[in-house]
C-alpha cells in the first residue's frame, strides 16, 4: 500500500523568502508519479507540481521546484520567492490502487 | 469553462435527510471520483468510477451512492444522513489509461449535517 508523511503540521515563511515543505513515501511500484497539490483558503484544489518517478530531473513550475530523492522516497517540495497567495494547505499525494494517496497537509501561512 | 463542478457549493441539512450533490466535468475523462476531506482536512477515497468499473472504499457507509448518468456526470447520494456525514466533498476526474494519473478536482461541496 502507498502511503505519504507529512511532517510538518504548520509552516510559516516571510514574503520574498524560501521555504521548503517535506514529504517522505512508500510504495511498491517501480514507475509512478508525485504530486504536490495545493488548498488555499477558498478550498479548491489545485495541482502544483508533479513528478515522474522515473526521470532523473526534478520538476520545475515557475517559483515552484521539488526534491525527488527516489532511493530515499523523498519529494520535497520548494517555494521561492514566497507571495502572500501561497498562503494554503499543500498535500503531497501519490497515485495507489485505483485513486490518490494524500498526506495529511503543511498548512504554510506567508506573513508580510 | 469551470473544467469540473459541483452543485451545490454548501448544502445544511437535517439529520435523517436525503440529498444528492452533482459533479460534472467538461474535460472529457473517463473516470471520476469522489473524494471526502474531514474537520482535520484530510482527504480520503470514496468511490472510483468509469464506464466499466465501480470501485468502492469498503470503509464508505451504503447509505452513500454513486450514480453516473453519463461519462461527463457522477453524482453522490446520500441517505439518511448522520451528524458524521458533516465534511468538504470533491469530485475529481482523470483520463484512464494514460501514465499522466492527474486528477482534476472541482470546488468541492460543504455539507453540514445537524
């Protein structure tokens, strides 16, 4: 079974600065993807950034980049450059059975 | 042009009550789910759906139903609802069958139960 750890509960981050959100995983599979969604305040649910397992280069979206250390099933998650609208939940989630896997969030708050 | 919604966006209810929340996507996947996120937000499966195979969390109570009119469409029944029922709801939807596995989600539905 796959399963995600969060374990950071609560993060905070400055305006303009970095902040780097931890995940560490499980599974059996050999190929799959990584995914970090994001929940602001309004609760919709928004993909951030998503990882094949298999390839060698973490992913890169804009001020978001990850850590995918595949031996050590670990997927970081980085902001650069925090803005004021980071301010939400992020999950990391891993494809398992028939749907996704959810860690239980960082809620991350950027302060001014 | 919302890729996948839901109505309603609240729903405050009785306890005992039926209802029904609807999901619809646009992005012509062929499979959808549904998704509950509890007071503490996590979120955990529900139901996987496609037109060939329904695959339920053998956690979730068979007072909830998944019903799907067509492929664009899957919608959750709630019977005789409980105080425990309370929770964010989320329709997501993906392409089967392909290796990308992201899934869309909609704005979810907030369901009070009193």
């Amino acid at each position: 079974a796959q399963t995600v750890t969060q374990s950071q509960p609560e993060m905070s981050v400055q305006e303009a600065e970095t902040v780097t959100l931890s995940c560490t995983y499980d599974t059996s599979e050999s190929n799959y993807y990584l995914f970090w969604y994001k929940q602001p305040p309004s609760r919709q649910m928004i993909l951030v950034i998503r990882q094949e397992a298999y390839k060698q280069q973490n992913a890169t979206e804009n001020r978001f980049s990850v850590n995918f250390q595949k031996a050590a099933k670990s997927f970081s998650l980085k902001i650069s450059d925090s803005q004021l609208g980071d301010t939400a939940m992020y999950f990391c989630v891993i494809p398992g059975g028939y749907a996704l896997n959810f860690g239980k969030g960082t809620s991350l708050l950027v302060t001014p | 042009d919302t890729a996948v919604s839901q109505t309603p966006k609240y729903l405050v209810t009785q306890m005992g009550n039926d209802k029904s929340i609807k999901c619809e996507q646009n992005l012509g996947h062929d499979t959808m789910y549904w998704y509950k996120q509890d007071s503490k937000k996590f979120l955990k499966i529900m139901f996987s759906y496609n037109n060939k195979e329904l695959i339920i969390n053998e956690t979730v109570p068979n007072r909830f139903s998944p019903k799907s009119p067509d492929k664009a469409h899957l919608n959750l029944h709630i019977n005789s609802l409980e105080l425990g029922d309370s929770a964010v709801y989320f329709c997501a939807s993906r392409t089967s069958g392909g290796a990308e596995e992201t899934q869309y989600f909609g704005p979810g539905t907030r369901l009070l139960v009193l």
